[in-house]
C-alpha cells in the first residue's frame, strides 16, 4: 500500500494532516458494573446499544460512582496520534451545549485540529456515552448520540479531508443513514485528492447490521481496514478466525486485526505479520483499546515505518489505556514510545 501526502491543483494549506477522523463526538460517562446491572438493563455484555435521551438518563441514574471524559471512537483515536506527536483533525457534530463545550475544548487542548459542526442546543444534546466497565475488564456502552445522530454531507468539511494523508472512518457512523452519505462524500474527496482511507469496524453488532456496506467500502474504496476478532468473523461470517484471514488476503486490503492478549495479526498483500501483545500489570478497561491501538498503526504508516513496526506502537499505544478506566491516554504517548524504542 502506497500512502502520499495529498496533492491539490489549489494553492496548499498551511497545515498538512497525517490523519482525519471522522465520527460521533461524545462524552463518555464511565463506571464499575457487574453482569446483574447489565442484565437488568438489558444491555448485551461487550456490545455498544444505541438508546434515546430518556434511555441514557435512566442508565446513568442506574450506575454508580462515574468518571466523565471526552470520547467517541475516531476521537481516542486521533487523540492517541495528536499524544504520540502526529498531526491530527476530526470532524463531528455537537450541539451548542455544555457537553459539545467540553468536548471542543478537550479535543482541541490537546492539540486535534476540531471542525465541528454545531447545531442549536436541543432536547437532544451533544453525544454521550454510558460505560459499564465489569471486574473482567470488558465495556458495555449505551450510547446516545445526540445532534450526531444527523451527521450528515452538510457537515462535512472537506478541505481538511483534502490535506490529511488518511481519512478514518468510525464504523458506528453506518447506523445512521446520512452519515453513510456523508462517508461517501470523504472517500470521493480524500482519493481526488491522493490520499488514503481507513475504516474500524468498531462493533460486532454494528457490522452484522451493515456488513455488505462494510464489504463493499473494503472491497472497492479502503486501504486500511482495524477490526477485532470477533468483529472480522462477523464480517465474512464465519467462526473460524484463519477462515476470515483468508479472506482478507483474498481481497489484498491491508488489515490489522486485533486479538486481545495474544497480539495482532496484520494482514497485507504479501503476507501476515504477527504482533505480540505488550505485557500490562493488570487489565482495568478494555474501552478504547482498539481506538489506540489505530491510533499508534496509523502513526506508523504516516511515517513510513513498516506494518511491523506500526503493529508494535499500535500494541504499546493499546497496553497503555486498558491499564486505567477511560479510553483516552493518561500518559504522554510519545514519551512511552520513545523509551520502547519505537519511534525515531
């Protein structure tokens, strides 16, 4: 896979983007749970549901002792380039409320060009998400979107699509009918302009919603595809992990499939690399893994280091979050991967 810096007919901006996500702005709404809560919420363990305002609000008054912090998934991941020293943007939809305030304010602080489309505050609000983090670590997410919820072409700036060297697609964005438009609309302008294009899956569930979209957008538009293992199983329908690698050499897309405590597998047009995972004293959350571990892969392919390198800092970027409640970093990336060694 050949990724370039865009070139434009027009003049240059001042301001060349390794990467621009794009998704759902949220505000993440983070507790200890256990299976009972989950299970009288009805919430599927492991998942993300898509609930109403009224829905978040009786969930949230259902948890106990919350952390909050900005999130959403294209945003921990562009949050993880900007912390790991890479240029980053993001694209996304907020209300003119409080949450969208906080949410601006974070994202932007910490050094993420923000071209937020603000909307007139409503019942609705900004996104939220309600996380439910379980003794074994794993997350349950309710999540409201809010004003998200009508991402649409409109919102879209496509200049900053125009100077990034890759536009990330958050996979949550396919269960919303103008946002699907929208993405079209950032593949067409990020190939105009020589840039490249991945996507997250981002959920199990969501890609048994949406797989043909999901199989034609990897089939025909994307150069980068991240997925977990149950998520590409799900995708071509199958069991059988190796039976879904196969696959994805046959399509001769580059992947980086994540596989928990065993590592990564990245797939590419001339063979797989395997990646270990970077040992973690104790696994506390697993909310963001898969956001940072983008976020350090596509550091690396921004930077002209190999699959195999960018898998490692992607594993390490990865190791960092789940060591703590909260998909964003606590640490300074950069700093982290300086002292493994793994950046220049």
């Amino acid at each position: 896979m050949s990724i370039t810096v865009p070139v434009s007919l027009s003049p240059r901006p001042p301001v060349f983007l390794d990467v621009v996500g794009i998704g759902s702005p949220l505000l993440d709404i983070v507790a200890r749970s256990d299976d009972a809560l989950l299970e009288r919420l009805g919430l599927a363990k492991g998942s993300m549901t898509l609930v109403d305002r009224d829905a978040a609000e009786a969930i949230h008054a259902s948890m106990g002792t919350t952390i909050q912090v900005s999130g959403g998934s294209a945003a921990n991941t562009v949050a993880g380039i900007a912390s790991l020293g890479g240029a980053a943007g993001f694209i996304g939809r907020i209300a003119d409320d409080e949450v969208g305030a906080l949410f601006s304010h974070d994202i932007s602080a910490i050094g993420v060009e923000f071209e937020a489309a603000v909307v007139p505050a409503t019942h609705e609000g900004s996104g939220r998400c309600l996380v439910m983090v379980t003794d074994d670590a794993q997350r349950t997410m309710a999540t409201h979107l809010g004003v998200a919820n009508g991402f649409a072409p409109s919102d879209l700036d496509i200049s900053i699509v125009e100077r990034s060297q890759i536009t990330y697609l958050e996979g949550y964005l396919f269960d919303q009918p103008p946002a699907k438009d929208a993405m079209r609309a950032a593949v067409a302008a990020a190939h105009e302009a020589d840039g490249s294009v991945a996507v997250s899956l981002s959920d199990r569930f969501c890609v048994e919603r949406h797989r043909q979209d999901f199989l034609t957008l990897i089939e025909e538009e994307a150069e980068l595809l991240f997925a977990n293992e149950d998520e590409i199983k799900e995708l071509f329908e199958t069991r059988s992990t190796e039976a879904a690698l196969d696959a994805l050499e046959q399509i001769g897309i580059v992947a980086a499939i994540t596989l928990g405590a065993k590592g990564c597998v990245v797939v590419t047009p001339s063979g797989r690399i395997d990646v270990a995972a970077v040992n973690v004293a104790e696994v506390v959350d697993t909310n963001g893994a898969g956001d940072l571990f983008a976020a350090g892969f596509l550091y690396g392919m921004t930077h002209n280091y190999d699959p195999a390198r960018s898998g490692e800092l992607g594993a390490l970027c990865a190791s960092e979050v789940i060591g703590h409640l909260g998909a964003r970093p606590q640490r300074n990336l950069r700093d982290l991967a300086l002292e493994a060694g793994l950046l220049d």
